[in-house]
C-alpha cells in the first residue's frame, strides 16, 4: 500500500508558513504532486478496507478529499488556505452511519482517525 510521502508533509509545513495566494500560486506544482499523493493513499486504503466491508469500495479517494480553500468569509482568520488535508467517508450499514475522518496536520506531521456511529432508527 501507499504511504504519504515527506515531500507530502512538507508542503503542508512550508504552506503553514507561507499561506498566501502569492507563494500558493508559485508552489501549485507542490500542491497537486502533495494533493494526488494524498488520493493515490486514500485510494490503497479504500481497497485494503473495502475487504472488511464492500461498501468501502464505493468510496472515491478524490471526491472525499476536501477542498484546500478555506471559507474566511466570517473569519477573523483570513489566511486563505487550509494547512491539513482532510477525508470524510460515510456509509450506512443496516441502522447506522458510519464515518471516518481523516485529518493529517503539518505541525506534528500525524493523522488521526474519527470513528462517528449514528442510530438510524426512529
């Protein structure tokens, strides 16, 4: 399977740096190499899952992915760009939703992994 590559965690660091539209736009190279290392992974990682449960393999590793822009629109935080990459799965399974999030962050160079169970029923 995929791992994410340094290179990965490393534009996530210098972009926490250097958020600005200027230094994104002369880094966009970095972006997407760093954007399509982070589907390639999420992608090996739906396979690997999708042999514990079938409805897993439905998920698409580049549509799950969130967008790097931020909403700053009632922030008093303006910097224009997430410094994570974040993927939320959701799939239901009889009487529950399940999801999972992933979230890897640039200053301890982690991911972590949210396991969130709703009872569907009335």
């Amino acid at each position: 399977m995929n791992s994410i590559k340094p290179e990965t965690l490393k534009f996530l660091q210098n972009l926490t740096v250097n958020n600005n539209r200027d230094w994104f736009n002369e880094n966009k190279a970095a972006y997407t190499e760093a954007q399509e290392n982070v589907i390639t992974f999420l992608d090996g990682l739906i396979k690997e899952m999708s042999g514990f449960d079938e409805e897993l393999g439905k998920i698409d590793g580049k549509k799950s992915l969130f967008r790097i822009y931020r909403d700053t629109r009632f922030s008093k935080d303006k910097s224009p760009y997430k410094t994570n990459f974040g993927a939320p799965w959701e799939w239901v399974k009889a009487v529950r939703k399940v999801a999972i999030i992933f979230i890897w962050n640039r200053g301890n160079l982690s991911w972590r992994v949210v396991f969130i169970c709703l009872n569907l029923r009335s």
